[in-house]
C-alpha cells in the first residue's frame, strides 16, 4: 500500500540508555565534515550540507538494522528486493547546522550493479530543538504542503524507514545537539 507520506515508524523503539552508549561509542569515533556523495567522489558544500559525521562499521548495529529494515519493507509493502547494506553513519548537527533536500541514491558508480533502496534513520536523542526530519510526499513537486515533519524522530529511540530515492531534509538546529544514526540498504537495480 502506498501512504501519502512515505515512511515507517516504529516510535520509541530503543531504550534511551541504549543510545546515550551509541552517542558515547560514536563520539570516539574520527570525525568529518559530512559530504555530499557523487559520481566522481565526494564534495563539500556548506550550503547544502554543514553537519559532522562518522562511520560506525558494527556486525550488532548493522544486524539490528536489518530487524527494522526487513519489518518496515513487509509492513509498508514496499517488499523491495534487499540483499547488502553499506556501513552506517553517525551524524551529529550543532546549532545552525542542517542538510538540505537530497535523495540517498546516486551513489552507484558505473557498472554497480546495487542500489541504495532503503534508508533507516535513528534518533538518539531529543534533548534539542529544530533540526526537524522532513519527507517529500510521493512524486507530486506542486501541490501545497509537499513535505510532512516526522515528529516521532524527535523521541529518543525512535526508528525511521523510507525509500532512499525520496527526497528528505534535515533543518536547522536552533539549540542543543542532534544525535542520528544512519544506514543505506541495498539491493539489485530497480526494475
């Protein structure tokens, strides 16, 4: 079934202790200014995109995605053909920062024969106001109110899904820290 907005939620899902030790394990990390994948490697442009980042490469982390991954494709009834994931990402935005409208695919380089087909996003705390999780509505650029705000992503252990060719936001941070992990699903091309 195809809703007007197109994600899966599973609210709350995490315990909060769970993901202040995430924050905390991912806060050792190296980390980077988060670039905006293409074709013929990586960018930076601060007008599109001005957060940190950095990989977390976890059997446990990846295999608990694949639980809400696998959930979400079924329920929703995307069912769409999942068979590898890429290497999650932690992603923290300060006041001001943000990552404009984007789609998670176009990352294939020439020849690759799997695509990014489902994205996961985890919120790991709320402590923070702004830096709202936005979702374009399928396929319709003008009609009023094209996008919705995913509130639940503002709890604590709340997980998201999505198809990774929707457009989707992240505004501003206005005070405190925004804490996210996030993961890509692949799978062969669309047919």
């Amino acid at each position: 079934m195809l809703y007007e907005f197109p994600y899966f939620s599973f609210k709350k899902e995490l315990p909060a202790a769970f993901c202040d030790g995430l924050i905390k394990l991912c806060l050792d990390l190296e980390l980077s200014t988060g670039g905006l994948f293409e074709r013929d490697g990586t960018r930076f442009d601060s007008r599109v995109r001005n957060n940190k980042v950095a990989w977390l490469n976890s059997p446990d982390i990846i295999t608990l995605m694949y639980l809400y991954i696998n959930r979400a494709n079924e329920e929703s009834g995307w069912n769409l053909d999942i068979t590898g994931f890429q290497t999650p990402q932690f992603c923290i935005y300060e006041p001001g920062q943000f990552y404009d409208w984007h789609v998670d695919i176009g990352t294939e380089t020439p020849g690759e024969d799997l695509v990014r087909k489902l994205t996961i996003v985890i919120a790991l705390n709320e402590n923070y106001t702004g830096g709202n999780f936005q979702i374009e509505k399928w396929g319709i650029p003008t009609i009023p109110n094209k996008y919705n705000t995913i509130r639940e992503l503002q709890s604590t252990g709340t997980i998201t899904v999505f198809p990774s060719f929707m457009h989707h936001r992240v505004t501003p941070v206005e005070e405190g820290m925004r804490y996210s992990l996030v993961g890509w699903f692949t799978g062969p091309d669309f047919k």
